[in-house]
C-alpha cells in the first residue's frame, strides 16, 4: 500500500474514533442531566451535549497528535505533563466555544457566557484530560504494535530473500560440478565414433547438443518433469553405449502417469552416470543398468540399480556426484527427501524418494 493511502485510512480511522467517542460522551452526559422520560428537555440536553463533544474533539483531534508527536523525544513524565497541559487548554478553548455557539442557538440557560463558561469548564476538562489520555494512550499503543508488526515483516523478507540467494547460489554450485563430468564423458563417447562410425556420430552429437540445451534450461527451472529428466537418462545412455558397446546393457521403466511428477534436474542422470562409470566401464565384461520410477504416498520413489560390486554412501568423495545430488536434494527438500543405497539382486540400488509436494499426484489403482 502506498504510503499516502496508507495515511489517508489511518486519518479516517482516527477520526471516525473522535466521532464515535464525541457522540457516545455526548449521550452519556444527556442521560446523566436529564431523563429519557422528557423527551423535550433529554434532546436538548443531547444537542447541546454534541455541540461541547464536537467543539472538544475537532479541537483535541486536531491539536492533541501534533503535540504527541512534538514530544516523541521526550521522557515519559514530561511527556505526560505537556499532554495533559495541551489538554487543558483544548478544553478552555472547547468550552469558551461551546457556550458561545449554544447560547446563540439558544440552548443553554439564560445566563451570561462566562457564566456558563465556568460553569461547564470543570467537566468539560475533565472529559478532555480523561478521554485524550485514553486516546492517546491507545493510538501510541497501536502506533508502537504496527511499528514493530512492520519491522518484523520486513526482517521475515529480508530473511527469507537472503535464504532464497543462499540457497540458489548452493543449487547453482552444486550443479556445476555435475556439468563437467556429463560433457567429458559425453564428448569421449562421441570422440570413439568419429572415425569409425560419422553418421553415427552426428547422430551423437545432436543427441548430445539437446542434453545441454536441457541442462542449461533445467539451471534456471528448479524443477523439471520425470519424463524430461528420462528423455535425459536414455540419451546419456545411448551416448555412453556408443562408447561402451556390447559391455553395457540398460533398461528404464516407469509407471504410467509420472511423466508430469517434478523433480530436481540430472538427479537420476547423476545417479545413471554413477553406475557407469564405478560399476560398468571399469570392468571388461561390462554390466546392466536399470532404472525404475514408481509412485508412493502421492510421491516419487526412483530406484537405479546396477549388477557392479557395490559402494556405501558414506564412502564416498566429498564433491562427488552422489554426495553432490545429496546435498541439492537437502537444499531443496530438507529431510523430507532421502537418498539410499543398498545391496539388490546381486549388485547395488539407489534409492531416491521425492516428496509428495513437488510430485504430481499418483494414479488412480
């Protein structure tokens, strides 16, 4: 809200509460002087009534906030002294007011004017230093509270937007160390059929321009669909088995309707390319490699297995791509994503389990 409609509804505030309080002081004061039952003398009383109430609370409302405001710097007894002297005045000059314009409308006694003057003027104080103390006691009050209601949304923003660059800079760290080893083992693969295989080659070579394309725009997304993310996997896998030959094998396998589940970019790129280079190529005869996705609980569960001789999590190198996807999915997820790795079927599974909140939902059995 911009700050001048932001005064302009704070002003309509405050003096819709001196309105209200000049009209309920105005029937308080009607119903003390005279009865309900004689409704000639309770509406004269009333009118008369409005006129100090109004008198009293145009003159307060508009005096009483610049003098508050004049003594913000001040201490609290001197404060409340000069508040109260204000007040004082304010009621002089309401009362000297109010009789003036009641006794030419003809409604006060048939008195003199500073007669009525001093007559009226105890009261009239009194409900001034009263009332304006109350008031100003409120409005300091609330002042204070949407100051520091203020003052925390803005610390909650600048929090939040410090942990947002944070945790962009930490994701885009992260993920620039998967780069690297993608497009080295990329271009070995496509290097090995140049000379012997050039169609084949140029074919690997648009595979491999489209995996970058991806990789570049995955950067900026945050999050990418399963089916991109598999397109991803199958032409890593065919670049790596143009190099590899025979000796790797791969199979992936996902349940209908997770192609629109959301997950983090090359996570199960990274985990594919973990397999083939610790389990597959370093081996003569080669492996298989198997990647599988399948929806739990309204989430992801990606499993990537290999028949290689195995590896603990906690093994492995600080920086590598595992303890790299790890921390990209503690960035993202905090602890409601895990990544496992245990022995299967004669070789080793990885596990990664996406939550439920950047997952579409799970279909219908």
């Amino acid at each position: 809200m911009a700050p001048r409609e932001l005064g302009r509804r704070l002003g309509v505030r405050y003096w819709t509460t001196i309105a209200l309080m000049s009209v309920g002081t105005a029937v308080v004061c009607a119903l003390i002087y005279a009865s309900p039952t004689r409704p000639s003398l309770f509406g004269r009383v009333l009118v008369r009534g409005l006129v100090y109430a109004i008198a009293m609370g145009g003159l307060g409302g508009s005096i009483v906030p610049w003098v508050v405001r004049r003594l913000a710097p001040q201490r609290s007894t001197k404060r409340w002294a000069v508040l109260i002297a204000a007040l004082l005045a304010v009621a002089v000059a309401a009362t000297f007011l109010a009789a003036a314009l009641t006794g030419a409308l003809g409604l006060a006694p048939r008195a003199s004017l500073l007669t009525r003057f001093r007559e009226d003027l105890p009261v009239v104080a009194l409900l001034a230093v009263a009332l304006g103390s109350g008031l100003s006691l409120f409005e300091a009050l609330r002042q204070d509270l949407e100051a520091a209601t203020a003052a925390l949304h803005a610390r909650e923003l600048e929090a939040e937007r410090a942990h947002k660059l944070a945790l962009e800079a930490r994701l885009a760290s992260l993920e620039a160390r998967l780069h690297p080893h993608f497009l080295f083992n990329s271009l070995n693969a496509i290097s090995a059929l140049i000379v012997e295989d050039p169609p084949r080659a140029e074919r690997m070579v648009e595979r491999l321009a489209a995996l970058l394309r991806f990789a570049l725009d995955a950067g900026r997304r945050g999050l990418v669909s399963l089916g991109e993310e598999l397109t991803i996997v199958g032409d890593y896998l065919e670049i790596e088995k143009a190099r590899l030959g025979d000796r790797l094998s791969y199979a992936i396998d996902a349940d209908p309707g997770l192609e629109a589940c959301r997950i983090p970019p090359l996570a199960i790129q990274t985990l594919v390319e973990n397999s083939v280079k610790h389990a597959i190529a370093p081996r003569p005869a080669g492996g298989r490699v198997r990647v599988e996705a399948q929806a739990k609980d309204r989430g992801v569960i990606v499993r990537v297995w290999d028949d290689g001789p195995g590896f603990l999590l906690e093994n492995g190198a600080q920086g590598h791509g595992l303890d790299n996807l790890r921390g990209r999915l503690a960035d993202r997820f905090g602890g409601r994503a895990v990544l496992t790795v245990e022995p299967a079927e004669g070789g080793t599974r990885v596990t990664m389990a996406v939550p439920s909140s950047s997952a579409a939902p799970a279909p219908m059995a």
